[in-house]
C-alpha cells in the first residue's frame, strides 16, 4: 500500500513536470530598437566616454612624445571615437 502511494505521487508529479514544460509561456523579450538603444547610450555614455578620453590621451602621448606609436594608428584611433560619439548628431544631421 505504501508503494502504491509512493508511486502515485511520483507520476503526479511527473505529470505536473511535463505539464509545466508543455505550457507556452509569454515571453519578456524587448523589441530589437530598445536593445540598439540602450547599447547606444551605453557607448556614449559617461564611464565610455571617460574610457576614449583616456585612449587618446594616452595614444596622443605614445604618438607625439614618445614616437614609439605610428600616427595612423592614432588617426584611426581618433576618427573611430568620433564615429562612435558623434554617430547620434551625424544621423540626425543626415536625417533631418
């Protein structure tokens, strides 16, 4: 008898299990734009910025003091930090 209950309970709660795995369940996914969005303002906001800031100062300083850095490196430095914080203003200076 106790085997018997001990078994029932186990396909019961087999069966809850499968249930539970079967029902479709609402997803809490973002649309993609809130996603690119707050990627963006994680790019330009204040510690990315902080980081560039200290990017070009310290190529800027391996560049032109030291001579131990090439300059096209530190122009593709340069324009790469102005395409990802000016990006926002150009677009909507393309746009409109």
């Amino acid at each position: 008898m106790r085997r018997l209950k001990s078994w029932q309970q186990c396909t019961g709660t087999l069966y809850w299990m499968a249930v539970c795995l079967m029902v479709p369940s609402i997803s809490q996914a973002q649309s993609i734009e809130s996603i690119i969005n707050r990627t963006i303002t994680y790019l330009q906001g204040g510690l990315a910025r902080t980081v560039g800031i200290f990017c070009i100062i310290i190529a800027g300083y391996l560049c032109l003091a030291l001579q131990k850095f090439p300059k096209e490196y530190f122009v593709m430095i340069l324009v790469g930090m102005g395409i990802i914080f000016g990006g926002s203003s150009l677009y909507s200076t393309i746009i409109g």
